[in-house]
C-alpha cells in the first residue's frame, strides 16, 4: 500500500514532533515515523527523565542540610523506585500530551523502522519511505513531497569498554537502575558526564570523574569551567583531569577496576559501576540513505543553512547534523526547515544566539561567545562579573556559590555572551538570550530594573560591572 503526504518526518523525537505540528499549522499532509515512542531520546532517555532524577537528588541533598534552614527531621531516607516511578510519571504526562497534539493537528503517525527508498515505481527521486512493522505486517510505502530526517542519536562508547548494562553503563541504562550502588567511575567529563556526576554525589554516590582533557567542561568559558570543578569537588565529587583511560585494564567482578594513565603514570580506579560518557553520534545507520545523494562528513548528514541535503526535497535536522546537540535547537532547526519547504521564507538560525543549559548542581548556562572564542574572532574585550555570595536571594536560598560573566566587544559595547554558574542560571539565561537577540548593550541590560530580592539581579550587577559600576562590590 502507497500513501502520499506533502511532508514525511523520518523520527518523532523533539525536532521531528514540532516540524510536524507547525507543517499542520501550515495545511500540509504530514506523517511521523517513529520506530519507539514519540518525543524521542529527549523525552524518554534524556532531558526529562534525567532532569527527574536530578530534582529528587535535589531534594535529598537538600532535605539532608535542612538543619541550617532551622528544618529538623529525625531521619532522612531515600527510595529510589519512588524517584523512578515519579520520573516515568512525568515521562508518561509529557507522553500523552505530544500524542494529543498529533492527534491535534491530524497528523498520521507510523510505528515502524522506516528506511528512504531510491527511485522505483513508487518516486522518480530517492525519498519514499518503506515502513516496517515489528508484528511483522505488510511494509507500508510513504510517498512525500517532501522529507525530513530527524532520527537523532545515540551514546558513544569507547573500544574496549563495552557496555554490558550491568557493570558498564551508558547514560540510557543509568536512567533505568533499580537500585544506586555505593559507587562509580564516570568516564568522560562533558555536560552528560558532569549532570551525572552532580546527581550521584547528591543520591550520596562515591564519584570519580575521569576526563581526557585538562579540564571539564572544555566547552565552556574556562572560569566557568574552573568553578565548576572547584564546586564538585567541595561536594565531593573526586574528578581526575588529562586522564587517559585503558580499557584494556578493565576488570569485572563485584565492580570494576580499570586503570587510567596521567602525565605518564597509571593509577587505578575502583567502583561499584563505570558510566561511558563520551558524547553522542547520529543515527544514521540502516535508515537508506545508501540510496541517496546525500553526503555524510564526520558521521554526519551535510546540509544547508536551510536543512537541506544534497537531494533538494530531503531536509535533515537535529543531532543527525551534528553541530549542537540539543533539543531546543533541533525543534527550531524543524521549524525551518519546514517554512522553507514550505517557501516561507525563514531566518536562518544564528546558533550564537542558541541558550546552552547543564543542569548540574550548580547550575551552569550560556549564551554567545565564551572569552577563548571572542578573542579567538579577533575582539578586543571587556568582561563584568558578579558572585551571587552578594545577592539576597541567594543567601535566602542557601545557595550562594557562583557569579555571572559578561563578554562585551570594547569597541561597539556589544554584548558578545553571558555565562552563569550558580542557582537557577537554567532559569535566568533566557533574559540573556533575548538581550542578544535584541543586541542590548550591558548598558541596557543594568538599567533593566530587576526586581529585589531575585537571582536575576545578579545580571544587572554583573552588566554595570563590565565599567566598574557594580553597586553592590
């Protein structure tokens, strides 16, 4: 059976779901194929079941301090299959909504591993998406106009440290533990890395962070970078720098033992569990693109500024394009890609303007050029900083580690990023976001009255800073 559709998403993830509802918003026939359940990685096997877990570790490690907020408990304790069950909870609700929005927006979804056909009776051009069912019912062929790949990624591993879902984990079978061990090795100390570190020590986890590079976060500004090592490490998180694990050392038996060489000697490491995390490559594999013309570089699919591929009619977004990972990006990179098939006419997305999040505790939040890469692109900066230790609500809050920085060009006063380590930072970035949207000057951004006693004034103070009018240091 052959069905024509104006738009054929190949994914239901974040980004396939929102190209979806805004092609409905645009009277295209659309359908969703999705060999798992819709929302995709994010939903099911990482934003929000990892946010789930991180609030509950939260909230122990809160409650367990609640004598220095005058709360006296005589005995804190932790289930964790109420921490999971309360994160399938949410997954669940999240669940039903985007199915409601589907169903909304009358848009057909097809449960199956869809694979892109090459030109046949069905299409003259390669882009008919053949579906297969698990019950093993008649492939069904889906003839679009147009195409859209959006089948996101999925945990890298190393050689030789292979996982076995019992002693080594990936971040997909560290979500589903039923029970926390005593402790684990984390290899790799990027965002994922880090998240996970943060949320064992809180579930009062013995943490060993191993990471490759001279620092973590090797993303992210360098005095972030800095402050979050020195704030992990004052909750108790053990994190070891330019370590080259050995996979070849690995043992397991009642845990795992693996050795790591730094600066030229090894040192060994013990744990309960080792947690690969070592980023993420795209789904690409058995999905057709053999027969296409559409170029792969790096793992990679190769588009436009537009999302599209070699094959004009086929579109690709998300993780699969590599760049940057993230769920909010990849929803935006849908909406493009379907109002230029649909010859809208949008604005290609500006990625410096794109808010990055890590949800450790402390918080950590981005936008625009860390100092590196301003310099790095030739400006001739000025930095303003501000430590939250001298705002109110966060003494109140009892979280009062961090500051915000902002990078402004010396020259224009434009402001070129902002980064913040502290609480609620995730919450606080999108004011930042927007001031570069709107390219504010740190002047227009302090004298944006911020309401007291809030975390936000912190941006205020740290934009008079960046002249050395700061009130409040």
């Amino acid at each position: 059976m052959a069905t024509e559709y104006d738009l054929v998403i190949l994914g239901g993830g974040t980004g396939g779901y929102v190209a979806a509802i805004r092609a409905s918003q645009l009277g295209l026939k659309v359908a969703v194929v999705e060999k798992d359940k819709l929302g995709g990685t994010c939903l099911h096997r990482g934003c929000i079941p990892s946010k789930a877990l991180l609030r509950s570790a939260e909230v122990f490690a809160t409650a367990k301090r609640g004598e220095e907020y005058g709360v006296i408990a005589k005995e804190i304790a932790l289930d964790f299959l109420k921490v999971q069950e309360r994160k399938q909870n949410i997954i669940d609700q999240l669940h039903s909504g985007i199915k409601h929005l589907m169903k909304k927006g009358k848009i057909d979804i097809f449960k199956g591993i869809g694979r892109i056909l090459g030109p046949s009776i069905f299409s003259p051009t390669a882009g008919a998406i053949s579906v297969e069912f698990e019950n093993g019912d008649e492939n069904e062929i889906l003839i679009p106009q147009n195409l859209i790949i959006a089948t996101g990624s999925k945990p890298s591993t190393l050689s030789g440290l292979e996982v076995d879902g019992e002693y080594v984990l990936t971040s997909d079978e560290a979500l589903q533990l039923e029970e926390l061990p005593h402790s684990i090795l984390i290899v790799g100390g990027g965002v994922i890395g880090i998240e996970w570190a943060s949320m064992f020590c809180d579930f009062g986890l013995e943490v060993t962070v191993l990471e490759y590079a001279d620092r973590i976060l090797a993303t992210e500004d360098e005095e972030i970078s800095k402050e979050a090592e020195r704030l992990l490490k004052k909750k108790g998180v053990k994190i070891v720098t330019n370590a080259k694990v050995l996979p070849e050392t690995l043992e397991k038996s009642n845990g795992i033992t693996v050795k790591a060489e730094q600066k030229g000697e090894e040192q060994e490491f013990k744990a309960d569990k080792m947690l690969v995390s070592v980023g993420r490559k795209a789904n690409i594999h058995d999905i057709g693109l053999n027969n296409t013309t559409i170029k792969i570089e790096n793992g990679v699919i190769q588009t436009n500024e537009y999302y599209q591929t070699a094959e004009s009619h086929i579109y690709a977004i998300g993780d699969v394009i590599g760049g940057i990972q993230l769920a909010h990006a990849a929803s935006h990179e849908g909406i493009v890609a379907v109002e230029h098939l649909a010859n809208q006419k949008p604005r290609p997305i500006d990625y410096s303007l794109v808010s990055k999040c890590i949800y450790s505790k402390p918080e950590i939040a981005s936008v625009g050029f860390n100092e590196r890469e301003a310099k790095e692109k030739g400006f001739n900066i000025k930095t303003g900083k501000f430590m939250f230790k001298a705002i109110g609500k966060a003494l109140v809050f009892g979280e009062s580690d961090g500051f915000v920085k902002l990078i402004v060009d010396k020259e224009t006063d434009d402001l070129l990023g902002v980064h913040m380590i502290g609480p609620h930072v995730t919450d606080m970035i999108s004011e930042a976001g927007l001031a570069r949207v709107l390219d504010a000057s740190p002047w227009e951004v302090a004298h944006t009255i911020h309401p007291h006693p809030t975390l936000s004034e912190a941006i205020g103070e740290a934009a008079l800073a960046v002249d050395g009018k700061a009130i409040h240091s």
